[in-house]
C-alpha cells in the first residue's frame, strides 16, 4: 500500500452544493489519478459493450486528493465492469481479462475486469446466497455495496467522459459512507466501512 502522507495540496470538495458543481469537481479530481486517467483513455481500445470505470476507486481518488494523500494511496483495485449477454461463459469473460491484463499492464495496479451479464452465475458460491441477474450495466452499479461509490465513468468517442452515479455525489463529496442496501449484507457494509475507516479517518460512517 502507498503511503498516505506527502506534500500533497488539500482540496475542499464541494459538500452540499448543485449536482453540476459536484459533477465538475468529480471530473476534474478523478483523473488526477494516473491510473483512472490510462484506464478511461485506453479502455476503448477493448471495445467493450457498455462499459464502465467504477466504484471504490473514484471516490478513494477524490477523498486521497481532499486530504492531501497521494492520488493513489489505499486504493485496492480498479473495477472496469462491462455488459454482455450475448456471452456469458468464463471463457469469453477470461479472453477480455486477459487482453486488459495486457493492455494495463505497466500501470503496477490490480484492474478487476468483469462482465456484469453473469455476475449472477457465480454470484451465490462468492457471496452465499442467490441473485437475479442484473439487466444492464447500470443496473449492477446501481447494487454497490456504498452509495459513494456508486459510481461510474467511461471516455466517449468525443473524448468527453459520461459519469453514471445512481444516488447522486454528494455523499462522495462529503465523505459519507452509506449502506446501499439493495443487495448486500450486514456483514460486507461493515467489513468495508472498517476498511476504508483505517486508511481514510475522517470519514463519515453510518451505521447499518
């Protein structure tokens, strides 16, 4: 793990304000992650159908960049999820992990590539018990286990970058970690809130 202390510039994110406001701060704060940065411009290249960047790393990015940390630190893995009904076997999911494994691979950073069409397949010998399979990429985000991290991100053919955030920012921005609890257990929230509790103190907890 990269070490959270440096001289790092503190960032006051813009808690409570306008959806836009939030949305610009997430844009420009993100990709100040070197990592998400390569990752949102070379994804393309992998043609994935309706893919995202998402999850934990954006807004561990954006809360390392409020508190002076290094834009990386405690950042476990990078989930680039994408939906593909048309294939479900481990084999096809395999091949693309393996094309990003490459394509990635000088970044030093575990990338966790899924195909959110068959989650539901494996979803019950992981977790121990049974989900319905979801209906879009969206629709998985959507049953994250946080709402801050409810989050996703893609570079568009124009360049520009198109966010997906069910529940909004402002829980990202104010540095809430709040139970989604569409789908997950007790006992999952609370072994990732530790966690994150661990490498980001001043975060805001809620209870189950």
């Amino acid at each position: 793990m990269l070490s959270g202390t440096g001289p790092f510039s503190i960032v006051k994110l813009p808690f409570h304000r306008d959806l836009r406001t939030q949305l610009e701060c997430v844009l420009e704060l993100a990709p100040r992650n070197p990592v998400i940065a390569q990752i949102l411009r070379r994804a393309p290249q992998l043609a994935l159908p309706h893919w995202y960047l998402g999850g934990g790393c954006i807004a561990q990015t954006v809360w390392n960049i409020a508190d002076g940390f290094e834009s990386t630190y405690g950042i476990r893995d990078y989930d680039l999820v994408y939906f593909d009904p048309s294939d479900l076997s481990w084999e096809g999911e395999d091949a693309i992990i393996r094309r990003a494994r490459d394509l990635f691979d000088d970044l030093g950073a575990a990338i966790e590539v899924r195909n959110e069409a068959r989650v539901h397949l494996w979803y019950a010998r992981h977790f121990g018990y049974a989900i319905e399979p979801y209906q879009s990429v969206e629709h998985a985000i959507y049953s994250w286990p946080t709402t801050a991290a409810s989050i996703g991100m893609r570079e568009e053919p124009d360049a520009s970058i198109s966010v997906y955030a069910p529940f909004g920012l402002n829980d990202l921005i104010g540095m809430i970690v709040r139970p989604n609890k569409t789908q997950i257990t007790r006992e999952i929230y609370e072994g990732k809130a530790g966690r994150w509790r661990a490498c980001w103190p001043k975060l805001t907890i809620v209870p189950w």
